[in-house]
C-alpha cells in the first residue's frame, strides 16, 4: 500500500513536470498568434528562465513571464504619479520616446507634486527625496524624467488646488521639482514632462523651463 502510495506520488510528480516542460516550451517558444505587445519588448542580451523541474515542484512557479530580463541597468529614473490609466503610456514614453528601456519607476499620487515644498507634502518629499538619493547611488542614475498628468486627482484631495489652477500649478511644480532633484546632484539631466488626456490618446509634452 505504501509503495503504491510512493508510486502514484512518483506519477503524479512526473506528470506534472512533463505539464511544466510543455508550459516552458510554450513560453520560450515564439507565438505569432499572441505577439507580446512591441512597446514592452527589450531586445534580450541574456535571456533567464525558471530553472528546470526536478528539484522543485513545477507548482513553485505562478507564472513565468514572456518578456526576457535584461540584467543591464539604463540608469534612469522617472518620477510620476500612480493613476494606473496612464501607466503604459508612460511606459511607451520612456521606453519609446526617450530609448529609456528598463528605467527606474518611483510612482506615487501625484508624481513630482511632492517635490515642489508643499506643507501638506512634506513627509512625501522627504521620502521622495531619500529614494531619489538612494537610486541616484546604487543604481548610479544619470538622468531622471518627471511626469504631471492633467487632472490629476492629488491635487484636488491633498493639496485643494482649484481645478481652475491646477494645470498652472502642477507647471510650477515640476519647474520646482527639477530645481530640487538637480540640487542633489548637479550632474543629473532631469526633464519634464505634462500628459494630456484625450478622449482616447494620452499627448506628452516637454515642459522647458
Ligand atoms: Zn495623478
């Protein structure tokens, strides 16, 4: 009865591996039928995969992802604001627009916002600000990209900015924010950017100071 037991365990292990290689051949295996969207694609030096079945249970793995892993860091960084709406067209500004592949994210309610010496922002800065610092060192970040978005919704809750103002705020905001990311480390090339929200496209554009 036991070694049945061990058998059928055997078996079931077995099976479930021979699933996980057919799952990993499909994985690696190009698909025409369901293209990885292009913008999200980085052409792959290295390509790194879960390693094979045996040791461990194919069940150790959720979900291996199709996109290859890029060790090499771009030493970038972007600060914009958490609205989950604007997060693959800022992707595909950073990765696209700018060649900024693999770009370190800070995103949080309204981006640069906090950069700009609010009161009711200070802590966020604070914490901003040391995460900046933190990248700018390990990473060795060279430059950092800000994006305000229109009517982002942090400025209406945490800063009561009248809507009527907001867009002129969040302008003098990002020109503060660069003053303040650049007094860290004057080497550091900072740009800025404001998204426009269409009915169906999502318009970026440089904000020169
Ligand atoms: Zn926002």
């Amino acid at each position: 009865m036991g070694a049945l037991k061990k058998m059928n365990e055997s078996e079931q292990h077995e099976t479930a591996a021979q699933e996980y290689r057919k799952i990993r051949r499909k994985v690696l295996a190009p698909e025409p039928q369901a293209p990885v969207k292009k913008s999200l694609v980085v052409a792959p030096k290295q390509m790194r995969v879960a390693p094979p079945p045996g040791e461990k249970h194919p069940s150790h793995y959720f979900f291996t992802s199709r996109i290859p892993f890029d060790p090499a860091r771009i030493h970038a960084a972007a600060v914009y604001c958490s609205d989950g709406r604007l997060g693959t067209q800022i992707d595909d500004l950073l990765h696209n627009a700018l060649q900024l592949p693999r770009y370190d994210r800070l995103a949080i309610p309204g981006g640069a916002a906090c950069l700009a010496g609010h009161l009711a922002a200070y802590f966020e800065q604070e914490c901003v600000l040391k995460q900046l610092r933190f990248l700018a060192g390990t990473h060795n970040l060279r430059r950092v990209v800000l994006v305000a978005h229109q009517g982002c919704a942090y400025y209406g809750e945490r800063l009561k900015t009248p809507p009527e103002k907001l867009e002129e705020q969040q302008r003098k905001d990002l020109n503060k924010a660069i003053q303040r990311v650049r007094a860290f480390d004057e080497n550091l090339q900072v740009d800025a950017f404001f998204a426009h929200l269409g009915e169906t496209s999502v318009d970026f554009e440089e904000v020169k100071f």
